[in-house]
C-alpha cells in the first residue's frame, strides 16, 4: 500500500500526462472483438470463466494503449460481478494489472453500509487495517472507491480513516449524472439546501483530516458533467475535494461543460469516460478489430478527449501546465 496522500498522488499523475481523463473499464462482452472471444471461448467454453478471461485480455489491451496517456481508470465492478467469481477475479486481475503499469485506480463499485459492514466494505477494497493480523492478499487493493453516502457520515468514516492509515480515497456520490438524480439529489432541505449540497458540506468536512501537501484531500466527490451549473456551484462549495466528473463522451458531456469542475490553479478534477473511448474501434472496424486496430482507436479516441479537456481549459485560463 502506498503512504503518499492520495490526491497528491492524483495530482502528480494528472502533471505528468498533462492529463485530467480517467478511462472507465466498463466492459461489454459482445463488444469486445471477436478473436479475444474466441480466444477465451476456445480455451474454456462460453461460460463464466470464457467471459472473464476475454474481459481480462481486452483489459489489458486497452491499459496497454492509454497508459501513456492518461494517470487513471475506473474499472465499474457490476460489469464483473455479472460473472461470478470468475468476473471478481477479473475485475482484481485489471486492478493490479493496471497497477503494474504505474496507473492510479478508482474501483467504481458505490459502497456504502454501517457497522461492522462497511468495516468489511472497507477492508474488502482497501486491504485489513492490521495486515499482518490478516488472511489477505497483499496484492489485493485499490486506490481509491466511490462510496454512497445515503446511511450518512458512520458509513463514511471508516472509509475515511483507511485513507488516513494507508493513503487510500474515496469519491463520495454528491450529484450524479443520471436524468433522474434530482428526485432525491435536489430536494430541499428544512435550511433551504438540497440533499446534495448536504452531502458537500459532509464532504469537504470529512475530507479536512486527509489534506495532502498538494491542498486537495483524498476524499473527493462525484458530479455529473450533465450538470454544468451544478458544477460550478459544487465546486465553490468544495474547494479541496477532488471532483470526480462522469458523464463526458457518450452521456453527452464535452471540455467546455467541465470547465467549471476545475480550480483556477486548472486542478482539483478528473473527467470519465468509457463506452466512447474503451469501445472506440466500432466505428471503424466493428467487432472484427485486430489487436493494433483496437490499441489504436482507443489511444486515438483519448487524444482527442485530453486535447478537447485541455483546450476548453486553456481558453478559460486555467491551464495547469
């Protein structure tokens, strides 16, 4: 585990690529090219375990190609899950392989419970608080978790203090990208705040025990670039969280709506995407994509998005580099 405060960590990654992308590994598997499924298919059949190994390799692929890149990715768990054992194992597989290549991973999985759960939520992402009083897998961690915050702060904190102890984060769900996130989100409160700006007063309280030499704490949030308004408006009210952004690409977002997630030092806020980028080879090629056809497609789909992202931040004056 690393002993570095995670949103430096963040940061410092985000200099080096000059980028603010984070690739969603959201993997489908009839959209994965056809020799990768046939590979796995061949060698265990068309079952769970076939499945698993065809994500697994179509992970590594696309790692392979963004690494360069980009600083982060977001493997979404329900997409493994869907699989069984099999799918968890793959889901650990592309943690540590994207590890292994120096990429900073946030396991997308929206935990959240109380009690002795979360206590297991959080040992289950972040490793045991005591490992060598654990049965654990040392390789068996991520850096970083959404977490949703509906039981309230006692389902948050014990997130927060294996940030502390081990340089984990978390992104805590504040106002997601969904059309009907407003139902609860954006429900006035007796103070005449909604829920969601609620959950950001909790945020930026939480997240003032883990702030790293950087300025920003390793309790972030998660805002919809669906939202541009609401982004602007989240950010004022949580200067030091990093702000998870979903929704560019394929949900409709572009550079100049994120524009408004960003300090005016150009930092504190990393953009997903993952249908338009991971499967970017359709269009040219379909499902008969060869390995250099995919690489290529994906790593020229995250061009575009870090010139785009980089571009509207420029014209804005908040460059960081």
């Amino acid at each position: 585990m690393p002993n570095s405060n995670f949103a430096d960590r963040v940061i410092q990654g985000v200099r080096a690529k000059h980028s603010h992308a984070v690739v969603g590994l959201d993997p489908v598997l009839d959209r994965i090219p056809a020799f990768i499924r046939e590979r796995a298919a061949a060698a265990h059949g068309k079952t769970a375990r076939g499945a698993a190994a065809a994500i697994t390799e179509f992970n590594r692929l696309i790692i392979d190609a963004v690494a360069d890149q980009v600083a982060l990715v977001k493997p979404q768990s329900a997409f493994y899950e869907v699989y069984g054992h099999h799918g968890v194992e793959a889901f650990w597989e592309t943690v540590r392989y994207a590890r292994s290549k120096g990429l900073t991973v946030i396991a997308d999985a929206k935990r959240g419970d109380i009690g002795s759960t979360v206590e297991a939520y959080a040992a289950a992402f972040f490793g045991h608080p005591n490992p060598l009083e654990s049965w654990e897998d040392p390789e068996i961690w991520a850096d970083s978790l959404t977490v949703n915050p509906y039981v309230g702060s006692d389902g948050i904190e014990p997130f927060v203090a294996r940030c502390k102890s081990r340089g984990t984060g978390i992104f805590v769900l504040v106002k997601t990208s969904n059309p009907s996130s407003g139902e609860l989100q954006d429900q006035e409160l007796f103070s005449g705040e909604t829920v969601a700006q609620q959950v950001a007063k909790l945020v930026e309280y939480l997240g003032a025990r883990v702030i790293g030499n950087s300025g920003y704490s390793a309790v972030g949030a998660v805002v919809g670039a669906t939202y541009p308004e609401d982004l602007a408006r989240f950010r004022a009210e949580m200067p030091r969280a990093i702000i998870l952004v979903p929704g560019y690409g394929t949900q409709g977002g572009t550079g100049g709506d994120v524009v408004s997630a960003f300090n005016a030092d150009g930092l504190g806020a990393v953009i997903s995407a993952s249908r338009s980028l991971i499967f970017a080879h359709e269009k040219p090629y379909g499902v008969e994509a060869t390995a250099a056809q995919l690489r290529g497609a994906v790593a020229g789909a995250l061009e575009v998005m870090n010139r785009d992202i980089n571009g509207a931040l420029a014209e804005a004056g908040k460059l960081a580099w």
